[in-house]
C-alpha cells in the first residue's frame, strides 16, 4: 500500500473553501465574551458616577444648610465632632479655638446601590459604595450697625473702644 498522498488527497489539504467559516465560528464566542465585559464596566462605571454624583450633590446641600435639611432617599447623613477625623482636627489646630471656640461639625454622608453581573461572568452582584465627609455651616448671625466692628470681634480679636 503507497502511503504517499494521492491527487485527491493533495486537493483536499489545499482547499481552503469554509475557513473563514471555521474561524468566524470558533471567534464569534471569544467576541460575546469580550462586548459583555466591555458592556458591564461600563454600566459599573456609569452607576458609580452616578452615585459619587448624587451623594456629593446631596451633601454639598445638607452642609451649605446648616445640617438642617433632610437628605433624598439613598443618602444617610451623620454628625460628628471634629476630634472624629484627624483631617479636620488638624484644621481646627491651625485655626486655634480663639477664632472658632464651639466645636465643629463633621457630615458624613454615604450611599450605596450594587449592580448584576452578566450570566457569562458569574451572574453575582456587586455593591457600590461612596462616602464623603465634610463640614457643617455654622448658624447665621445677626450683624449690628457697625458690620466692620462686628467682624472684628467676630474674629476674636480685642474691643477697641
């Protein structure tokens, strides 16, 4: 029997007819796998955004009104001293307690929401969360006649009269 391959044979190892075929078969899953990540870091990225957004934006607004307001849902709002968090002590070292004798208040707001992943990659969920930590405004005053010399008691500095 010749082991030598025949006309036939030849043709058949050189016929390249259906590749393109085999190897968009054999790509076409490696692409769905590849497009899915793709999709879900961006949806993860968009809700992540989406919360440092709205938790900043409710934040800025619970400070810049004293503390007072009621945040949106999805945001819970804390109060602390400032001896809580060595960032602000350390401003309150600077300032000294001759300008700002009361204790300052700190707001800690946090939110958090949680994605899915797609079925391809485990189908788990993954959670998402943001703080942010600021400073309470202080009460308004009532200024008197003299807004110079009211500012400058304000300040902490002497009475000169």
């Amino acid at each position: 029997m010749d082991k030598r391959p025949t006309n036939e044979r030849r043709s058949l190892l050189r016929d390249i007819r259906g590749t393109a075929m085999i190897e968009t078969v054999i790509m076409l899953p490696v692409f769905i796998l590849i497009w899915t990540g793709i999709i879900y870091i961006y949806q993860g990225y968009e809700r992540k955004i989406g919360v440092m957004q709205q938790t900043r934006a409710d934040a800025w607004h619970h400070a810049t009104n004293n503390c007072d307001t009621s945040p949106s849902s999805g945001t819970s709002m804390s109060e602390a001293d400032y001896e809580v968090d060595a960032v602000f002590s350390g401003l309150v070292s600077v300032l000294g307690h001759a300008y700002y004798p009361e204790p300052l208040r700190e707001l800690d707001a946090r939110r958090a929401d949680s994605i899915e992943e797609p079925p391809l990659i485990g189908s788990d969920t993954v959670r998402i969360d943001y703080r942010m930590g600021l400073m309470c405004n202080e009460e308004p005053q009532e200024l008197g006649e003299d807004i110079h010399y009211e500012a400058w008691l304000l300040f902490g500095l002497p009475e000169i009269l």
